[in-house]
C-alpha cells in the first residue's frame, strides 16, 4: 500500500484515553499517515492531553464550535483529509502494532 492515510479521531471528553489512541497510531510501522482529531467541545481537559502530539506535524486539532455529536465531528475531519487512503479510530480505542 503506497499514500497518504488520513486517519480520522473525533472526540468527546477522552482525556483520559486520547494520549494512549494517539500513542497507538505513533506505533504504527507505516508512518505515511495524518490524523485529524475532532474534538466536540469537550469540558475537560482532551486539550492539554492533546497538545505535547502536535509537535508532530502529521497531527491536527480541530475543535467544533458547539457540540454536535460524532457523525458531524467525522464529516468534518473528512473535508480536512488529504489522505488517498481513510482510517477510522474513535478517540477511546487502540490499534495493535
């Protein structure tokens, strides 16, 4: 497989478990890849765990300005993809290396 992966991560109070998601992604073995996480105005603190991954550049932020649920927070990490290829993981799971 040769392209861009765009993986796409909303995401609603997982501040517990957002570090360890993108964590797993960073493990991968194929590095051709963005992830465009979707945050749907969560109220705690998903925006301070977040922030040490955006020194990597293939990591985008993006916060809704209400909350509108997931389906909307994935079309929205949609239009932003690049990718030729698109991945899906909900901000509280893990992908295996």
């Amino acid at each position: 497989m040769a392209g861009l992966v765009s993986i796409i991560m909303p995401s609603y109070n997982t501040a517990s478990f957002i570090a360890e998601s993108i964590q797993s992604v960073l493990a991968q073995s194929y590095k051709d890849w963005e992830l465009i996480i979707v945050d749907d105005c969560s109220p705690d603190n998903t925006d301070q765990n977040v922030k040490p991954f955006l020194a990597d550049d293939r990591i985008k932020y993006l916060k809704n300005e209400k909350n509108s649920g997931a389906a909307v927070s994935r079309n929205r990490a949609l239009r932003e993809a690049k990718g030729k290829w698109i991945a899906f993981l909900d901000s509280d799971d893990l992908w295996m290396p």
